[in-house]
C-alpha cells in the first residue's frame, strides 16, 4: 500500500456475507484510499469511494465499561451491498470512525443553502459550493462568500427532502440548528448520494446522544413554557404572568431548570442543548 497509513490497529470483526457470525481477531489499517481489514479466513480491501454508510453504536457513556464499542461500515462491491462490523476499545474505535469520516468527507465539496430558513421564515439565499470541514464537535462550510459552521450539539433536527438545483431533483439534508439563540435551518446537497448519506450520519452524532439523554429528563409543562418563552425572545419579568406565579418562585423554577441541564445561568439564562431539543420538539404543543 503506498499511500500513507492513518490508523493500524487490532480489533475484532464480524463479516455480514458470511456463514459466521461471531467475531473474529482482525487487523484494521485505514488510508487516504481505502480501508483494509484483515482476519484469519477474511481479507477485505474496501476503496473509500465504496463506502455508503458508517454507523456508530450508541451505547451511553455509564455503561460504555459493559460493552464494546462498534462501527459499521456498508460498502458496494461486485454491485453488491456489504457491511463488516468492527468492535473494540471505545476510545480506539471512536478515534477510528473519526479517522474513517474524515477520510471519506474532509475536503469534500457540498452545495449548501444557508441560511434556507431563520425561525419560521424562508430567505431568499442562494445553494452555494463549500469545502466540508470535519472536526470532533462541528462541521464547517467554506467556500466564495460563505463561511459559517454548524454545532452537532446544536443540532435539533435532521431530515432528507427533494430540492432542484440548477434545475434537477436531488436529496437534500435540510438540517436545523440553533445559532445566536435562534432556529436556522441549512440545506446540504451532495453529488454523490453515499457521501451526503455518510454525512448525515456524522451530523447525528451527537444529536441521537443527546436525544437518549433527555428521554432522562423529566420536563413538566411549566419547564417546557419557560424553554419556549425565551426561546421566542420573551423577558425574565414577563414569566411572572405567563405562568401566574411569584418572583420567587421563578427563581426557584429558573434554579431547577439549571440544575436539570435545561439552562445555562439564572440571572441571564440561555437555553442549552436539551432545552433547544425540547423546543424543536413541542414548539407546536404549547400555546404562549
């Protein structure tokens, strides 16, 4: 292999194609052009131009000492679909699909709209080319006349719809964050499907984790008023008579949203990951 190594590591995996599903000792070594695993029985030399899909398991981090941590790869060949599972080591295999996303998407050009829409309304901005960006906790997007980047942890909704550019359908990922405190939605088009799929799934990282964690969350109806309150700009004096209660109570109110991660601050609050996923989520449930 000429080209130069990136990871090279040894793990376990398991061959969908084949008869045997208990995993084997492998060796996996990733470069800029392909990805190779390599077992006993099984020798597999996947182009990265191949690869279709990369999926992270999802095991939460109290009980990552329980389980391995696995990646799926899906890949074509001989026209075929294929996957091999890779397990190991949760920081090894973490680093690695890092590694494997990277390989597949840095550099990348997408067409972007952004943004598509702010709050409820559309704008009248153009799909523009951006090189894609890859880091651990963000996406970037730069490109002529647009630069901007998008948080995973911000990120409250991802969803494929149909949109004509230069005058054909293509899939689309209109993706909607929070940026300023406020609702953006960008729109994220690939010419090849594979790598807007494998993107995708790099996006909802952190927004499938962050929706396990608030299924821990108890949130009343009160807590969800407050969330959607400020999310619309409304002023601390003013929950008083939103939710017929007194001074102190907000405060204590404020205080317990804190505490359960919902906010970042009392005397100045600001909605945080969970507090924006429940907006985007019930927004359309409570009448303020």
């Amino acid at each position: 292999m000429s080209e130069s190594v990136i990871a090279d590591f040894r793990a376990e995996a398991i061959y969908a194609d084949t008869y045997r599903m208990d995993p084997e000792p492998c060796r996996v070594i990733l470069s800029q052009k392909r990805l190779v695993v390599v077992s006993d029985e099984q020798r597999r030399q996947i182009p990265l131009g191949d690869v279709f899909e990369v999926i992270v398991s999802k095991i939460p981090p109290d009980l990552s000492e329980f389980f391995s941590q696995t990646v799926l790869v899906g890949y074509i060949s001989n026209q075929n679909r294929r996957t091999v599972l890779i397990k190991g080591d949760h920081e090894r295999i973490d680093q690695f699909a890092m590694f494997l996303y990277k390989a597949t998407l840095q550099g990348r050009t997408a067409t972007v709209k952004h943004p598509a829409r702010v709050g409820g309304r559309l704008t009248d901005e153009q799909y523009r080319d951006a090189e894609i960006q890859l880091y651990e906790d963000s996406v970037r997007f730069s490109g002529q006349n647009i630069d901007f980047t998008i948080n995973l942890s911000a990120i409250v909704d991802i969803s494929y719809i149909d949109r004509e550019i230069e005058g054909d359908s293509q899939p689309v990922l209109s993706v909607q964050h929070m940026s300023d405190n406020q609702s953006v939605t960008t729109e994220i088009s690939h010419t090849s499907v594979r790598k807007l799929n494998i993107l995708a799934r790099y996006l909802r990282l952190r927004y499938f984790q962050l929706e396990n964690e608030l299924e821990r969350i108890d949130v009343d109806n009160q807590e969800t008023e407050v969330l959607i309150a400020l999310y619309s700009g409304g002023k601390l004096d003013q929950l008083q008579e939103l939710l017929d209660i007194n001074d102190q109570q907000v405060e204590e109110l404020l205080a317990q949203m804190e505490e359960k991660g919902l906010l970042s601050g009392t005397d100045n609050p600001k909605l945080t990951s969970w507090g924006q996923l429940i907006v985007a989520d019930r927004i359309d449930d409570i009448n303020i």
